[in-house]
C-alpha cells in the first residue's frame, strides 16, 4: 500500500482554524442512515453521556430528503423514547454513535455503539474518573416491511483496571467465515502505567454475542502499542480487509501520540492484524501531528482508498493550518 496522490481536498483559512470532514457514498441499493442526536442542558459536551440517543432516516434520493426519520427504540411494551433500549434512561445516560455499520446477508443491520453505563444509584457510572467511560452494545435492525426493528445484542465491557475509559469507538466488520470483528479504542487515560491498546472481540451467533475482549494483535501474537484514537475497516472489492489506525512505538499517554498514521491487512481468518502489511500512510513531522478523526472508503472507479484526514497540531503550531487533506492510497 501506497499514497499515489495527496491533496488538500478543504483548505483551512489560517492558523488557528482545522478543518474536520468526510465524503461518504452509500451502495447504490443502500438507503438507511444512523445519527446521533441530543439535547445538552449546558455547553459542557459531556452532558452528551447523559443525552444522547440514535436515530434511523430513509432516504431513496442519495440523502439529498429524507423519506422518514425516527428514534431506534428496541422493540417490547417497555421501551420508548426516554428509555430507549436496555439499560438506557435518557437523563441518565445515553448512547453515542460508533463507526460503522454492517449489513449481514441476511438483510439485518448491525450497528455497534456505545453506552454509558449506570451505577448502583441508576446515574452515570464512571468507575476510574477518566474523561468517559463506556460500554458497547450491537444494535441490530431486522426489516419489517418498510421500517427497521431494533434489538440489541449482549453487552461488551472491557475491565475498568485494563482500560480506563472502557470501551469506545466500536469499528466492525464479517469475517470470511461469517463470524463478526470489532475493534475499539481503549485508554489508559489517569493511569500512564497501563498499556495503550486496541482491543478486539468476535461474535460467532450474527453479533448477539461476544467474546471478553482482548487486545488486539499481530497475526503472529506480539501485541502493539496505540493510543487512544479512532480505527476504521475498508472492506475492499478484493475480498481483503484493510485496517487504518495509529500505532505508536511507546507506550501511549491516554490519548497521545497520534502519530504515525497505518494501514494494514486483517487475516479474514484469524481477525489479527498481518504484521507483514502494516505501511505507514502519513509519519507527521513530530508529536504534535495528530492524525485521527479521519473517514476512508474505496473509490469505485479506481479501486484505490480515499482517506480524508484532517491533518491539525495540538498544541496549535503557528505556520501550520489545519487542513482536510485527502489520499488516494494504491492498496
């Protein structure tokens, strides 16, 4: 793998101003969308853990209208808007959007999120005081007539003295044997001491349950170090699997560095990463770089993979604006 071609695909105005941004187009044959949507009681975003809740929408024209748009609530008598799935009161706390979602042969759609777990006096429950902590849970949408029925799958929870913010940012994809991979972001957000991984779990019943999650590794077992920061699946016309993430050579500090950015394959029968493929996609010239927060997806006409990556410093670097750059990555 290699970037035949880098672009800014949306300048920034200056110093001080990045630009964050995507392109996604759907199958031709695709018409279901998810959001995150919530009302905060403040300016403080991590009200969001408390206010947060999904919605579906139908569009037949691309997203240009939407056709109908309503809140995923599970189905049975006891679910509705403010207590939206299991284990979810909002006011209490919510449920955040994860990175992907698949579409099994059968036509259900699995979509894995995250959500704030409770505590013994049914609050919010952050057990380590990090920045967040959260669980995910697979929603997972059967087709019945023209609208989608929710259930939702076992709960995936990673040891609060293993990863301290849990388990965030669920990506997903099917192996070749129709077992399913997620990949989350852990942290060792307020505890430096523990190593900063990726963490995996596989379902073998179409995502209702899942394994007690692990971290990620090569293909031959040595485990990686990577901060806490966004990963992505491009599931390829290939057949192959490419994964996109950081991994670093330290142990990370919660959320730094998120530098260099990589691409690799996944072995379709193993779910671990192949150590042999592993190409670093952009290095950024120091710790500052932080290169996360990017989209991906195979362009259609040429087969290559476009990454759309907002290349910004933190702390901010005088000279350097944030630019939305895209690549178009030779796989």
């Amino acid at each position: 793998m290699n970037a035949v071609r880098k672009e800014i695909f949306v300048a920034s105005p200056g110093d001080g101003v990045d630009i964050a941004g995507y392109a996604i187009y759907t199958q031709p044959e695709g018409r279901t969308m998810m959001s995150v949507h919530g009302v905060l009681p403040t300016d403080d975003p991590l009200d969001g853990l408390k206010y947060y809740t999904m919605r579906w929408t139908i569009s037949n024209d691309g997203g240009r209208t939407l056709a109908h748009e309503e809140p995923v609530i599970q189905d049975g008598p006891q679910y509705d808007e403010r207590h939206p799935i299991d284990g979810v009161w909002l006011g209490r706390n919510a449920i955040m959007e994860g990175v992907n979602a698949v579409v099994l042969e059968s036509g259900e759609a699995l979509y894995p999120v995250m959500v704030a777990p409770l505590g013994p006096d049914g609050q919010y429950h952050n057990p380590t005081k990090a920045y967040t902590f959260t669980d995910v849970v697979v929603l997972i949408g059967r087709w019945d007539g023209d609208r989608l029925r929710w259930g939702v799958s076992q709960r995936i929870r990673i040891d609060p003295g293993k990863s301290t913010r849990g388990a965030l940012e669920p990506a997903i994809t099917p192996l070749a044997d129709g077992r399913l991979l997620i990949v989350m972001r852990g942290s060792n957000d307020t505890q430096p001491d523990l190593p900063g991984r990726k963490w995996y779990t596989i379902s073998s019943d179409r995502g209702r349950t899942w394994s007690e999650p692990q971290p990620w590794t090569f293909d031959d077992g040595q485990a990686f170090f990577s901060p806490s920061s966004i990963s992505r699946f491009v599931n390829h016309s290939s057949g192959r699997i490419f994964w996109l993430g950081n991994i670093v050579d330290r142990n990370p500090t919660g959320n730094l560095p998120r530098r260099p950015l990589i691409a690799g394959q996944v072995d379709p029968r193993t779910g671990l990463l192949i150590r042999s493929t592993v190409t670093i996609l952009e290095a950024g010239e120091d710790d500052s770089a932080m290169l996360t927060n990017f989209h991906a997806h195979e362009d259609r006409q040429t087969s290559q993979i476009n990454l759309y990556l907002p290349y910004w410093h933190y702390p901010p670097k005088p000279g350097c604006p944030g630019h939305l750059w895209r690549y178009a990555i030779e796989v």
